[in-house]
C-alpha cells in the first residue's frame, strides 16, 4: 500500500515540482494537496498557475485545493510553503502528529531538526529522537537550493582532506525565486548582484550537513565559507565557482580522483529517486553548463567541471545542480524515500489503530 502524500504548498514553483515528480511515483501518491486561503476550494488546474513544462497529471488537475491546516488526509507532508507561513503551519502538521518534510528555511538550523542531503548525513536522521511535539510528528529539512551542491561536492573534498576555507560565487536561475519570481525588466539582459538571505544559508548551511552527529546533537564544521550570490536570467539550475583552501596537502588531479570515486551510502543508492551517480565529473572543458546538464541523472546529479589549481586557495571548480529537483522537491522526495526505508513514515490508519 503506497504512502498518502499532502502537499503543502502545492500551487507554487516547487509545490509544483512534487506533483510532476510524484506522479506514478512506486512508493508515494498524493492524497492532499494545500495551498493559502486564496487557492483553497478551486480546482488545482485553476488555483495553480502551472509552469512545469508536462501537463497536470490526471486525477491531479480535479483535485479541490484545501487549507493548509492539519485534518488532511494524507501519512505525511512535503512543505514548499512560502517562509512567511511555513514556520507557523509546519509547527502545526507536527503537533499534529504528521511527519513534515520541509522545502522553507525556518526549521533547517535548529539543534533538534535534522538537515539531510541523503548521500552527505543519513545519519543525522537521529535528531528526530530529540523532537518533541505533543502529537509525535517530526519536522526534517532538506536545504537552500545553492547549498546542495556546494555541499555534495565539499562532501568527498571534505573526508579526503579536510577543509580550511571555501570561497564560492554563485550563478543562480530564476526559478529559484518562486513564481512569478524576479520581475522580466530585471533580469533580461542583467545580472542582479543580490539574493536576500541566500549568502547566510550558503555560509552556514555546510557546515551543519559537514557535522559530527553524536548524542549531544551535531558538532558543526567550522571553517569559513565566503559567497556572494547573483541572479542571472538562466531559467533551471545554480551554478557555483568554488575555490577550496585543503587542511591537508592535495593536487587538483586528486581532488577530482576523490570526487569521481565518491559514492552514495549503499542505504541511498537503492531509493527510488536516487540516481546512478550524485557526483559527475565532467570530461568537456566547457562544462558544466546549466542547459545541457541540468538535468543529467533526472535533475538529481550534481554536475562538476573545471577542476583546476588555484592560484589563492588550493584548488577550484565550477559545480551545477538543479535548484527545483535536487535543490528542493526532488531533495524532499529523497529525504522521504530515506526515512519510509527506515520505517520513519507509518501509515496513520496503522497510528490510529494501535492507539
Ligand atoms: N524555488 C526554489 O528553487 C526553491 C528551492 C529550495 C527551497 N525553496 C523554498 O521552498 C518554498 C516555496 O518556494 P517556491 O519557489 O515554490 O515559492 P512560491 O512559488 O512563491 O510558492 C509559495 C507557496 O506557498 C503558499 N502560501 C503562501 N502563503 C500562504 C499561506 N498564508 N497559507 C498557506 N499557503 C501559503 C502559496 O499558495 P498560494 O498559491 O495559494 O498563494 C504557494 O503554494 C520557500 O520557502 C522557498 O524558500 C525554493
């Protein structure tokens, strides 16, 4: 019996993004979908403005779009609430007794609440043991959309020589703001040198993912990330130019034999939506490029290219990754596949029966 999936959310970008990948997915079917006062009691196809490049799914599209308020019927919920909502409603699905897996930033550096990019800190799962809502749900949080790139390529750099300094610039697309995002007049044509918030979550972020988890919670990395973040008008896909201060002595050829040779946790390579490989180097000199490799391995692949000497720090890099797959929805779906294989989802009627 497949799980029963609530969206919340679920008429915006990555709202949207759960339901194209959800569909005929073996493990998940959505039950529930829910989105503010101003979509509640239309029709999906009404209440959404749909920008995915695939029709609605059927039996998606009649869907009545509802409050997002627990009472849905559905096992648990993916979040791609706007951060404005988020902490307040999520706060309430957990109280309620729902496992919440989150898209928004509000929860993600919270002692007790994991932050998971499945193949850099399964283990991090943990934390949820220290949550304490009354109806014993749980909040678990996948990450900004930049920092999950940066942070499956620092992962391998990371156990391989240990990290002194990191220095990352940032080429992020437009659908990472949302619908309908940055306005055409500033961003055709431009670069906008600015994303609220975003330089912070890239600074701090790693570092959480990168820590020791013991009993006493997680022990943060602390060595210094320095970003700045732009906008361009790329419409899928954050690329990122990274220089890497080593702890330990290395060459770029063996900084990349690392990042080749890495491999998902065996737990996360069987998952459903886990792709054949989560790293992959680059052979072409021009790459990575977001419109011809965004989508490798389903938009799941991280994507690594121009890996160099650096003239500063020790060696350099330019990483892709798919903000709205891997970034978010796909991350999500992810993090869930993880925790239903760890037997983390019940089925709430089995809840409800032995209670
Ligand atoms: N876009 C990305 O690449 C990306 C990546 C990672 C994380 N995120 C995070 O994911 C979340 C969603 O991002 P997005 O890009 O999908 O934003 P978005 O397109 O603006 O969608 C926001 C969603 O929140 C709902 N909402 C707003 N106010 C609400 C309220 N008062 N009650 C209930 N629902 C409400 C909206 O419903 P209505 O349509 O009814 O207004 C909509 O479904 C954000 O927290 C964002 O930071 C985004």
């Amino acid at each position: 019996m497949k799980l029963k999936v609530g969206i919340l959310g679920a008429t915006g970008a990555v709202g949207q993004k759960f339901v194209r990948l959800l569909e005929n997915h073996p493990w998940f079917e959505i039950s529930a979908l829910a989105a503010s006062s101003r979509s509640a009691g239309k029709a999906y196809h009404d209440a959404a403005h749909w920008i995915e490049s695939t029709p609605i799914p059927i039996g998606i599209s009649e869907m009545i779009v509802q409050e997002a308020r627990p009472g849905l019927d559905c096992d648990f919920v993916f979040s791609g609430l706007d951060s404005s909502v988020a902490g307040d409603i999520e706060s309430d699905f957990a109280t309620a007794g729902y496992p919440v897996i989150s898209n928004a930033k509000n929860f993600r550096m919270e002692a007790d609440v994991p932050l998971i990019i499945p193949e850099v800190n399964p283990d991090h799962l943990i934390l949820i043991e220290r949550q304490k809502w009354e109806g014993g749900g749980y909040i678990v949080t996948n990450p900004n959309c930049a920092t999950v790139g940066l942070t499956l390529a620092l992962k391998p750099i990371e156990d391989a020589f240990g990290i002194e300094a990191v220095s990352v610039v940032t080429l992020q697309a437009l659908s990472g703001a949302g619908y309908p995002g940055v306005s055409s007049l500033d961003s055709l044509g431009n670069v906008v040198p600015f994303i609220s918030g975003e330089e912070d979550k890239l600074a701090t972020e790693p570092l959480k993912l990168l820590g020791d988890v013991s009993e006493d919670g997680i022990a943060d990395r602390s060595f210094p990330i320095s970003a700045q973040c732009t906008r361009v008008p790329v419409m899928d896909g954050h690329l990122e130019c990274v220089s890497v201060k080593l702890r330990r002595k290395g060459t770029a050829k063996q900084l990349e034999k690392v990042l080749r040779d890495f491999q998902s946790p065996d737990l996360v390579r069987d998952l459903p939506s886990s792709p054949e490989q989560a790293i992959l180097v680059l052979d072409e000199e021009d790459g990575p490029q977001p419109r011809k490799h965004v989508l490798t391995g389903g938009g799941m692949t991280v994507t690594i290219g121009r890996i160099r000497p650096c003239e500063i720090l020790d060696v350099k890099m330019v990483v892709l990754s798919h903000n709205t797959i891997r970034g978010a929805a796909g991350g999500a779906i992810l993090n869930a596949e993880l925790l239903a294989s760890k037997g983390l989802i019940p089925h709430r009627e089995e809840l409800a029966s032995s209670a």
